[in-house]
C-alpha cells in the first residue's frame, strides 16, 4: 500500500521551518534556529530594509519612547 505520508517526510523536510511574522521573537527564534542547521524562511509583508531600518516595536518600542 502507498503511504504517502511516509514517501513525503524525510530528514530534510523536518529541517524547513518557515516563520510568519518579523516581530522581536520571531527574529530570535530564527536566528536560533539558523544557528542550529536548520532552514528558516521568513515570512512578512515587509521588506529586509523595511524591518532593518523601521521603528523599533514591541518591548524594544517602550523602552526606546521613554
């Protein structure tokens, strides 16, 4: 019987992860991952500049407004 499931998964697949979002934890949690072997995708509806050079958000944010 074909099992589709099992022709599908391997070793490989397991280590792509794809991440929605480019907030403080998303970026972390990619870096981490990165640094472990595995392949991460971002996913945003921003550009690389747009995330590099925009405002700080998050927890970042408060402590750069006070």
């Amino acid at each position: 019987m074909f099992d589709a499931y099992q022709t599908y998964i391997t070793r490989e697949t397991l280590r792509k992860i794809a991440i929605i979002g480019t907030g403080l934890a998303a970026l972390y949690l990619a870096n981490k991952l990165l640094k472990s072997q595995y392949d991460v995708t971002l996913i945003s509806d921003k550009t690389p500049e747009e995330i590099l050079n925009g405002p700080p958000t998050g927890a970042t944010y408060y402590l750069t407004m006070q």
